[in-house]
C-alpha cells in the first residue's frame, strides 16, 4: 500500500478534544508503516501534522485506501468522493453510532498491518443517484444511503405519487417518502419502519414517511427499477435530500427520478467481521435477548 489518505472528522475533534491524542497516534501508526500519508487540510492542522495536508477530493483521487475517522456522515461524504476511482474506504469509528465503520479507535493499531499488507476483503456496494430537472438542465447527486423528498418543518402534509418504470404504484399522503438503497436500509428507512437489507440483496427500498393512511408499507423494487416520486401538492413545501445534503426545494421541480448508479463504494472488511455482527451488535439484539433471558 503505497499511499493512504486519512479523512478526519474535524467537528467531531473540536467537539471532543480528548480525542486528539487518538488521531494523533493513529496518523504516527501509519506514518511508521505506510510510504506515503495525506490527512484532509483542516484536520492536519489541528493535529499539526500540517505538512500532510492535502484537499478532500485529493486524498480520494490520490490515494490508494482512505481511512475514515469520524461517524457515518463523514463515510458517507468520503463514498461520494471516492466513488469515481472505487478507491477503498475503512470507516474508524470516533464515538457515535457508526454503522458504516469496520473499526473503532482503540482497534486501530492493531489492524494497520493487514490494511497495509491488503489483507482484508472488499465490500462493494450498491449507489443511487436522484435526477431533477432545473432551469433545462439535469441536477444529479450521488448516494450511498438514499433519497428522501419531504417536508419543511411544520408544512403541510405532502401529497406523493410514486411510479416505478413509469407505471403508477402508489398515492398517498404523507410527511415524505425515502428511497433508500440496501446500505441506507439501516438507516432513516429504519427508522420510518421498512425493512433491513443486506447488501448483496442490490434493491431499492421505497418507504413512506408518516403516512396519514393504513395501506401504505415498504415496497423493495429490482435495482435496475427507476422510481419516480412526483409531489402534487404542495409543492412548495417539498425539499428533496440525498445522504442528508440538502438538494433544494421542489418547487418549480416537483418530479425526481431515482436509479441506481453506475458508480460503487468499496468497504474494507478485515476477517471476523460481518454484516450480521454489526447488525447484532449496532442493534444491541444480543443485549436485548440476554436481558430477556433473566427474567
């Protein structure tokens, strides 16, 4: 492994400066065993390694495995960036739920050998990408979790049309709706009540957010479907989201298409590890089941 770009999340330091030390001493830790280690600008300061500071979008297009130190909002950022080489991405939990990370800070060390030796498997997995049409032209984002069109703030209740392939499949009303991939399934599709996903299942999960009717429910879809989530009314209280970032308001656009995109992220996974495990041990259901058992 010749070169390793480390993506730190720098609110997450200032948050929590006890932590500093812990970056400090994994960035040395690779220092040590790899050639060549960038670390995103702003963090290279606050850990004043300023010298291996290096922009975002070129530790990803640089870089031949990006390390990942923050929550799964920051995986996620860096998945979008690293989308176009596939370059591999380990996720080094720093407090927080973390679903997406295959580490947490006190296993760093330890793993640094097999991550720069490529011991390790690749997880690839499956992205979207959400299309609306502004002024003429076509505005695409990219995700790896999912789509969401909702509401804002205490608006009205959103009136939702939703067709796959171009055939009708439901209406209703609802506070939004999340198109979600297998990885976003953990997610705020969870939360909303569809279904979990494993990763190799490569389908769409379409979920209705609050849905002021009986008969909606989850629909999983093949992940060559095109879904389309049109808002007819009120538009105007409609924002349309893609791995949280905020793709504006639907307004003059109440129509966004949603398909699976050409581009994967690569996860690392070191041996021991899978995804039943992360879910038994994110979902504490291990701990739920014991708990029972004593009673």
């Amino acid at each position: 492994m010749s070169a390793v770009g480390v993506m730190v999340n720098t609110t997450r330091l200032r948050e929590r400066p006890e932590m500093l030390p812990q970056a400090r001493e994994a960035i040395d830790v690779l220092l040590a065993h790899a050639d060549t280690v960038w670390v995103n600008e702003e963090a290279a300061i606050l850990l004043a390694r300023p010298r291996l500071g290096r922009t975002e979008e070129d530790l990803a297009e640089r870089a031949d495995l990006l390390v990942v130190f923050g929550g799964d909002g920051t995986i996620l950022r860096a998945a979008r960036l690293a989308a176009a080489r596939r370059t591999p991405i380990v996720g080094v939990n720093m407090g927080g739920f973390g679903f997406l990370a295959e580490l947490g800070t006190e296993d760093f060390r330890e793993a640094v050998p097999a991550l720069l030796a490529g011991r390790y498997e690749l997880d690839d997995r499956m992205m979207l990408q959400a299309e609306v049409e502004r002024d003429g032209r076509t505005q695409t984002m990219l995700g790896l979790n999912d789509t969401v069109v909702t509401k804002t703030g205490a608006a009205r209740v959103l009136r939702l049309r939703i067709s796959v392939n171009g055939e009708h499949l439901a209406s209703y009303p609802a506070d939004g709706v999340i198109v979600a991939t297998p990885t976003g399934s953990t997610a705020y599709s969870l939360s909303a009540g569809g279904p979990i996903l494993h990763p190799r299942v490569e389908a769409l999960v379409i979920t209705p957010i609050s849905p002021h009717t009986f008969n909606s429910r989850s629909v999983v879809v093949d992940r060559n479907d095109e879904v389309t989530v049109e808002v007819t009314s009120p538009a105007s209280d409609a924002i349309l989201t893609v791995d949280g970032r905020e793709g504006g308001a639907l307004t003059a656009v109440p129509r966004v298409v949603v398909r699976r995109a050409a581009q994967t992220t690569r996860f690392v996974r070191l041996r021991g590890s899978s995804f039943y495990s992360i879910l038994r041990t994110k979902l504490a259901w291990g701990e739920r089941a014991a708990s029972e058992g004593d009673r």
